[in-house]
C-alpha cells in the first residue's frame, strides 16, 4: 500500500520542468543552458477554424435543367464550330 504523505524524494520531482533544468544547468555548465534553451520548441496557439456550412436548395436540379433547356434553344446556338455542345447541338437541330 501506498502512504498518502509524499517522501523528499516525490516532492523533488514535482518541481516545475524550469527548476529542474536550471539545477541541471549549474551542475553540468553552461553549454547545457544554451543547448536546452535551443532545443525547446516555441508553442504556437491552437488554430480556431469555423464551420461552413453550405446549403443548397432542394429546387437546384431543376435550375441546371433549365439552364441547359435554355442553352440548347436555337437562338442560344452559335453557329460556328467550337467543337463543344453548341457543335453538339447545331448537328441535333441540323442548323
């Protein structure tokens, strides 16, 4: 069973990681310090990213299906060949 009383020891290692480095540092000289203080990684704070939402209406079938209707009118054709669905078109009505 573990007592609830912590020993020397557990109190030693519950000092804040800044404390522990600078024992470190002393014991070990200051190379140690330079190297520690360039070996830490600066935190950037976490992005915040909103939500999109994107609705689209239940009637947008039918508005491509005009679209297109109007576009295969004959007096939405050109008549020259461009190799698409205008050209596509123009052989459909023989125009």
């Amino acid at each position: 069973s573990q007592s609830t009383v912590p020993r020397s020891r557990d109190r030693e290692s519950g000092y804040s990681s800044g404390i522990r480095r600078c024992v470190d540092a002393k014991r070990e000289g200051k190379a140690n310090v330079v190297a520690d203080a360039l070996s830490r990684k600066e935190r950037e704070p976490p992005l915040r990213v909103r939500a999109l939402v994107m609705t689209i209406s239940l009637d947008l079938p039918r508005q491509i299906l005009n679209a297109q209707t109007e576009a295969r009118k004959p007096k939405n054709i050109k008549k020259e060949d461009v190799g698409g669905v205008g050209y596509l078109a123009m052989e459909i009505y023989r125009l």
